[in-house]
C-alpha cells in the first residue's frame, strides 16, 4: 500500500481560499492542507527568481508534510515557478509526487467560454509580465486574441479588507476601462489571480452597461481538473488521505490569518503559524 498524505494547496497568501474553498465543495472527502506565504506576500511583484525559491520552499515544506500532491492555487506561482519546480525539483526530491497549477485547468476551457474569440486576461504584475496565459491559450487555442492587464493595487485590496468598499470602485474601473479599451471586442475576462474573486461584484458594477461579458472565476475550472486528474491517475489518488479535514498553515500569526481567512470561508478556522527557508 502506498504511504498517504494531504492535498497540499498553496498560495502566497490567502486568495488560494477561494480555490480551496471550491475542491472542497466538490471533492469533500479528501484531506487537505493549506500554506499560505502570508509573511512574504505579495508575490505579483517580486522576481522570477524569488518567486521560484519561496514557492520551491512551501513545496519541500508540505512534501515535509506528507503531501503527495500539491496544488499551486497561485497564479502567480504557477507562472514562475511550476515548470522549473515540475521538470527541474521534483525528479530530485521525490519523482512520484505531483505538482499542479491553476493556469492551465482555467485555459483548457476558454476555447468554449469565448464567442469573439478576443479574451482579456486580470492579473498581478508577475501573471501578466510572464506572459503564460497566452502562451497556454495559443498552444490550444491560436487564433484567440489575448490582452493581459496587470491590476496591481488589486490584491491588496482585498488583503486589507476594501475589496467591497467605495474606495474599490475607482481602481476596478481604471483597469476595466483599460483592458476593455485596448481590445473593446473582449467577451471573456479571466480572474487570474485566486484573490479577485472576491472583486466579483465590483467588477461587474464597473463594466460598461451595454457589453455583454463573462467573468471567469478558477476555482471551478482547477476542482474539475484534480476530479479529472485523480480519475486518470488512481496511483495517486491512492496515496491520497480522505479523512475530510482541512488544516490550515501561514508563514504569519497565527491569529491574523484565522481572522482574515473568515472572510473568503465560511465558518471558524484555526490556523498555525510555521517558517520556510
Ligand atoms: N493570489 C495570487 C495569484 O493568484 C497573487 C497574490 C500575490 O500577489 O501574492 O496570483
């Protein structure tokens, strides 16, 4: 019998809630653990190479754990760092455990969402800067038309608790406006960064009244693709726990972490505080 451990899920800080949040709902039965950075982030505007070590280091850490699978519910993450962290890490620290990210589950299904076949892409800095959404979308699909916006005031926002405040309005609209007027025949919007879900309906208040346009929330897209990969891989769905519980670790206090994460879950949680590096 294969040895077994939690779903890791791993994000800079707490926007890897709302992808948790959705596995979860789907997937109930499974164990899961979940590490956000929270001392170190923002990610979405540090480097290429910061973003990769700090994102190696949660991994190592929630191997360390016990984790079989990990999931990058970080988009920023998932843009710097999967693919060295996928071909350059894991045949040295252990080839039978998996890392995933958010990037491509979201993008396997645009090709169905866009009718105008013109799709914008919200993102923090680092997201945007890559360039991996287009680059994903156009090995799929080539003929979709890609426009990035990096929204970096976005994050904090919801991190300080102003996602739904009057404040919020202004720099939503800057960006909208923004995007929409570089490629005005955009019907798809992607959220690609795990906070923005929770600027949901600001977004949709300052959209222009006339356009029709889809927002794309993950969190549904990357459950549906771990139901999918744990069906086509039951070696290691085997080696994963299903026990129903969740535990909850931060690089920060525990407490400030338990506090805010009330906002993108429902109900109480405790959380515990551990160091990376
Ligand atoms: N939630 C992260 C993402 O999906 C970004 C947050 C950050 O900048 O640390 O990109």
């Amino acid at each position: 019998m294969d040895s077994q451990g939690p779903i890791g899920i791993f994000d800079s800080g707490y926007g890897g809630l709302t992808i948790l949040e959705e596995i979860r709902r789907q997937m109930p039965g499974y164990d899961y653990l979940y590490l956000g950075d929270n001392a170190r982030s923002p990610y979405g505007v540090r480097s290429f190479e910061v973003v990769y070590e700090f994102t190696r280091q949660a991994v190592v850490k929630l191997f360390d754990y016990g984790c079989r699978l990990i999931i990058l519910a970080c988009n920023t993450a998932s843009a710097k760092a999967l693919r060295t962290i996928q071909q350059r890490d894991l045949p040295t620290i252990d080839p039978a455990r998996r890392v995933l990210g958010v990037i491509r589950p979201t993008v396997e299904n645009i090709g169905q969402l866009t009718h105008t076949g013109h799709v914008g892409v919200l993102g923090t800095p680092g997201t945007i800067v890559s360039d991996s959404y287009a680059i994903e979308i156009h090995k799929l699909f080539p003929d979709i038309v890609v426009t990035g916006e990096a929204c970096p005031l976005w994050v904090p926002l919801v991190e300080n608790g102003e996602y739904d405040k009057p404040g919020a309005d202004y720099f939503v609209r800057k960006h909208l406006d923004h995007i929409l007027q570089q490629d005005p025949l955009i019907d798809t919007l992607i959220l690609a960064c795990t906070h923005y879900p929770l600027l949901e309906t600001k977004i949709r208040q300052n959209l222009p009244p006339a356009v029709s346009i889809r927002l794309i929330s993950q969190g549904k897209y990357v459950a549906d693709a771990l139901k999918d990969y744990l069906l086509r891989h039951p070696e290691m769905d085997r080696q994963c726990s299903k026990n129903a519980t969740c535990l909850f670790y931060t690089t920060e206090a525990a407490t400030k972490f338990s506090e805010m994460a009330s906002v993108f879950l429902q109900g109480e949680i405790d959380a515990t505080r551990i160091t990376l590096g």
